[in-house]
C-alpha cells in the first residue's frame, strides 16, 4: 500500500489542522476529538486507493489531494461560513431528505462519512457568480479553492464507478477502511 507512509504522518498534522479552527479552549480536548478526523481523513484516502484513482504518489497532485481531504472534511465540519455551510445542508437535504440532520451531525462528530462524502459529489456546484463567491469565501478560510473540492468530489465519483465495476460499494469499502482505522468507535 504506497499511501501507506503518507497516512503515517497524519495524526500530528491532523490535528494541527483541526485545531487552527476550533476553540482553544481545551487542547487536551481538541486532540482526542480530532482522532475520529484523522481515522476518516485516513479511510477516504484508502478507499481512494483501492479504487486505484489517486495520482501518483509524491506528485504535487497527489499532495494536493491528501491536503484536501484534510482541509475539505475540516472546512465543512468546524467552519461557521454561511455560504460553505448552506451549501452542505442543500446536498445532503438533496440526496438524504429527512435524515439531514442526523447525516449532518454524525460527520461533524466522527468526520467523513460515505453518505457526507457521496452528497456532496452529487451536489450542483452553485452556477450564479454570487452563489460561488459564497462557497470560495468560505473554503479560502482554509486554504482551499473551488477546484480543489470539485476535484477532490471528481475522485470519490471516480472511486464510485470503479468500486462498482469490481462490485464493490463506495459506502461498503469506506465503511471496511473506516472501521480499520484510529477513531473509529465501533462504526
């Protein structure tokens, strides 16, 4: 598994990551939270892998990705942009209607889930020139760019094909990888 050595080096910068954008309250408190992100951050990249759709790894591209998995699950998990965050309600609300909520506060928990992950590769990015300043703003916040989200979004669709032409589902591979991973709680 060549993502293997990358993935080692996650849990310190993870945490980091998180901890730039939550409360400095109580550090001791932000590093055993920020475990279920690092555990999630960690599977997308395995499912990634299985599905045999990241670049090459140590390629810029490949850094880029890794970097968004990261910041993209920080961004729409602890972020209070308006823009960022109506964004994630209306493609989760699209894909599982009533259970929104619930969706919405199992991920900002425990960190990337397939369904959180699937809704918003599914999502319509916004078209009107006001709408994708709102989601620019909010993801800029944390070093991120509309085309980074889509292309992270272009590889989990990517995934999906693959892993279903193997038989495979999305939410089933990242559900194995998830499981196998720190933070994991018995999901």
């Amino acid at each position: 598994m060549a993502v293997s050595l990358v993935l080692l080096s996650f849990p310190t910068e993870q945490a980091s990551a998180f901890a730039e954008h939550q409360s400095p309250a109580i550090p001791t408190q932000q590093a055993k939270r920020a475990s279920p992100y690092v555990g999630s951050a960690m599977a997308v990249l395995a499912t990634l892998e299985q599905a045999q759709v990241l670049p090459p790894e140590g390629s810029r591209e490949a850094d880029r990705i890794i970097q968004s998995v990261i910041q993209l699950q920080s961004a729409f998990a602890t972020s209070t942009d308006g823009g960022l965050q109506d964004f994630a309600h209306r493609a989760v609300t699209a894909k599982h209607g009533e259970n929104t909520s619930t969706v919405l506060e199992r991920f900002r928990s425990s960190g990337w889930t397939a369904d959180m992950l699937e809704a918003l590769a599914d999502a319509d990015l916004p078209t009107t020139v006001e709408e994708r300043q709102q989601l620019t703003t909010g993801l800029r916040q944390f070093n991120l760019s509309v085309d980074d989200f889509t292309r992270l979004m272009q590889l989990v669709k990517d995934s999906r094909s693959a892993l279903a032409a193997r038989g495979n589902t999305f939410e089933e591979i990242y559900t194995s990888r998830r499981n196998a991973m720190p933070g994991a709680g018995g999901r």
